[in-house]
C-alpha cells in the first residue's frame, strides 16, 4: 500500500487477493462496465470490509465503476468483485449511464423550422 489512500502497490498483489478472498469475478452474473453508475443505499458498517466501506462513502452520489476503481486507486477486477458483493446485499444499486439524446429526424427539423419561417 503506498502512502496515498488505498492504493494497492503492484509489489503486494496478496493485497489484492485479500481484498477479494481469492475471487477474480462475480459469482453470479452481473454486468458492470466502466461507465455503470453505481449509488449507495446504505451507510458504512464497522464490521465492513475498508474497501467495502470507502465505495459506499464514495457512491453517495451516483459515480462510474472507472470512478470508484481510480478513488480507491485499486483494479477494476478487484473492485467489480467488491461491487458484485455490495450489489448481492443490497447495499448499492447499479445503473445503466443514462444515454445520449437520440436527435430527432433532419427531415423533420427542417420541417418544423418551414413552419415557424411560415408564421
């Protein structure tokens, strides 16, 4: 661990393997991507794990996977499983990124912009 926050040190990958009690995925099937916006539902427990613990303080507001994974300055692996684990206890809640804005029709723009010209 180096001297800012969490960070894990590429040195100590045991650390790591801790962290996710020797587990590389998600035991059941649960999509999270990078851009997965992630909410907490609940407050920190003292019994948590710290990591555990930091992403609920983190996700009071809803943040990107790719976030919480740069806060906490730990692998995406690592953190997709520490989520799998949250999101099975009900403790965040996973959503999708909202999406773009569809753009309506260019036929249908110029329409409505003929009709106004025409008032």
């Amino acid at each position: 661990m180096t001297g800012r926050g969490m960070e894990w040190d590429e040195g100590h990958p045991e650390r790591l393997y801790v962290i996710t009690r020797g587990r590389s995925g998600a035991t059941e099937r649960i999509s999270l991507d990078l851009v997965t916006l992630i909410v907490a539902r609940s407050r920190p427990q003292p019994a948590m794990q710290p990591e555990q613990a930091a992403i609920l303080r983190l996700c009071q507001s809803p943040l990107a996977v790719a976030e919480v994974s740069a806060h906490l300055g730990l692998p995406m692996s690592v953190v997709t499983v520490l989520l799998a684990d949250l999101l099975a206890e009900g403790r965040v809640e996973a959503r999708a990124p909202v999406p773009k804005a569809e753009l309506p029709d260019r036929a249908l723009i110029e329409a409505v912009m003929n009709g106004l010209q025409r008032l």
